[in-house]
C-alpha cells in the first residue's frame, strides 16, 4: 500500500487550445545550406537539363496529327499526366467520393520529385534531384478522408476560388526570379545564398504548393492562407 500511495502522480498532457490553427495540409521546407558549390551554380541551367526533360515525359502535354478516312487531318492534344490526374481525380471526388491511397501517393511523390527540380533550379540545394530520396526538400501532403473532410461538389469551382492566389503569385514569381538572379551572383562571389532572399523563395514555392494541394490536388477545402509563412 504504501508503495501505490508513494508513487507520483501520472503525468498530465498539456490541454489543447481550440483557438490553435491546425497546420496546413500541405507542407513545404527545405534546409538552408552553409555553402553552395560555385561552379555547379555557374553551370546550373546546363545541369538541369538531363533531369527537366524526364520530368517534361511525364508532366507535358503532347500534340499529334491523325487522318480520317475522309482525308482530312486532325490535331489531337494529351493534357500531360499533371492535368489527367487533376481531372481525374475531380471526377473521382464526385462521383465516387474517392481518392485512392495509391492514387494520393503518385501524386505526392510527382509533386516531390518536381519541386525538388524546381529547387535544384532556384539554387536552393546543391544535390542534384533524385527520383527517389528526399534530399533538402521535405514536402508533405496529409492524405484527406474524402467522406469527412471534402465536399464532393467543391472540386468543380476550386480552380475560380483560387483566381486571386494566381494573380499574387505571379507578381510574386517574377521576385523570386530576380531574387535567384540575384542569389546567383552572390553564390559566385561569396559560395553563399542570402538568407533573406532564401526564404522569400522558398516562401513562394510553399504558397504556390498550397494553392496546388487546393485547387488541383484537391485534398482539402481549407482556402490556402495568403502567406509565404
């Protein structure tokens, strides 16, 4: 007994706050590098280029000629395998109420491997984009439970609630360009990316992840925050 009334009490969580915003289901950081290789950066845009047209196979769209019988050509236009699952899995959603797990999946690991492109050509990392690890990029999308958490009618307007993300993000795009042309000539003379225009450009990249995860995606209904945060 006196054991059972020595021993300390149980320890108690910590309450959670209902005013605490959970966070965002889609999730981008990518580790600041101390230095970054100058002649890789002198090169960057040659470099890339291996990598960039394996990603074009899979995300591009393709256009061929076919005669009929008649004799007449017509032109006919793949929309690429980004805007298929995009459309595909808006019907799924709708119809279904689906998203299969193998489905989220692809579609994480395609979106993975292209930022990790897209921050190779930033200048973000100096590691060369791999197809299978994560390397600096550590980008999560959480997995939606299609019942609960989505709106089977949503999907179909997403792409028009979204208008004012795209305008804000294409003047912002063009700083981030000038922000990596300016990064640029700072790697070469210093072997370092400043960190303020690190973080807009990763700022950028996140923002316009969470727009992806919204309106094309489509694995939530939380409107993306106006936010590079």
């Amino acid at each position: 007994m006196s054991n059972i009334e020595d021993s300390p009490p149980p320890p108690v969580s910590p309450p959670v706050t209902s005013g605490a915003a959970a966070p965002y289901p889609a999730r981008l950081e990518i580790a600041y590098p101390d230095r970054l290789n100058r002649v890789t950066t002198a090169f960057r845009l040659v470099l890339v280029v291996p990598i960039v047209i394996v990603s074009s196979v899979l995300t591009a769209e393709g256009t061929q000629s076919v005669q009929t019988s008649s004799g007449a050509w017509v032109t006919t236009t793949s929309a690429g395998i980004t805007a298929g699952l995009s459309m595909a899995t808006l019907l799924l959603i709708l119809f279904r109420r689906r998203y299969p797990r193998w489905w989220f999946d692809f579609a994480l690991e395609l979106t993975r491997f292209t930022t990790r492109i897209g921050a190779y050509v930033a200048l973000l990392t100096d590691k060369y984009p791999s197809t299978v690890e994560h390397q600096a990029v550590a980008l999560d999308l959480d997995y939606p439970d299609v019942e609960r958490d989505l709106n089977r009618w949503l999907p179909l307007v997403k792409w028009f609630l979204a208008i004012p993300h795209y305008i804000l993000l294409f003047f912002l795009a063009i700083g981030a360009v000038i922000s990596v042309i300016l990064a640029w000539f700072a790697i070469l003379f210093t072997g370092r990316y400043p960190r303020t225009l690190f973080d807009y450009v990763v700022g950028v990249a996140r923002w316009g992840l969470r727009v992806q995860a919204y309106a094309f995606l489509l694995i939530t209904d939380r409107y993306p925050p106006f936010s590079l945060r």
